[in-house]
C-alpha cells in the first residue's frame, strides 16, 4: 500500500511496546488508527499520545481471546470509518 493518508489502521495490542510504536508511525503517516487492547489504563494513555499527533484515533477495549470482543472491534471500526485498510494483529494471547 503506497498511499496510506487517510487509510484505516486497526492494531491490537496497542497499548504499550511494539503495537504502540506501530500506532505512532501509522498516526505521523497520516492513517486513523484504531488502537485495540485490555489494558483499559494504558490503552487511554496511548489513545492520549495518539491524539497530539491526529484527531483521527480511536480505542476500543478488546480481549483478542474472546471472539465476542473482536466482533465488537470490528463493529467499533466499521460504524466510525465504514472501511479497514489495514490490519496489525499484534495481541498474543498466552497459554497456560
């Protein structure tokens, strides 16, 4: 994808470490990102950062474990910007 101003970024994981820096470069390149992650406390925070670098941000509490929680996501997604161009599935879910 060579034009991706204005795109739509979805990333889970985006909380803290690699989806947040991942959300950072997708936001500065012009994108609206959708972070995604469980963490509520820092999933504001980073909705926060994201924000002084576009308005066009969004955070949707979302346990990738649950597919409920997905389908929230991407209903989320879809009522805001009607499209996803762009898909970073960076939340890993442990076992036991």
């Amino acid at each position: 994808m060579q034009d991706i101003e204005n795109k739509v970024a979805v990333i889970t994981g985006a909380a803290s470490g690699i989806g947040l820096g991942i959300a950072i470069k997708c936001a500065t390149e012009g994108m609206k990102v959708v972070l995604a992650d469980f963490d509520e406390i820092n999933l504001k925070k980073a909705e926060d950062q994201i924000r002084k670098i576009t308005p066009d941000v969004m955070a949707v509490i979302t346990d990738v474990s649950k597919l409920e929680s997905v389908e929230f996501l991407a209903k989320r997604t879809l009522e805001a910007y009607n499209q996803v161009d762009l898909l970073i599935n960076n939340a890993g879910v442990g076992g036991p």
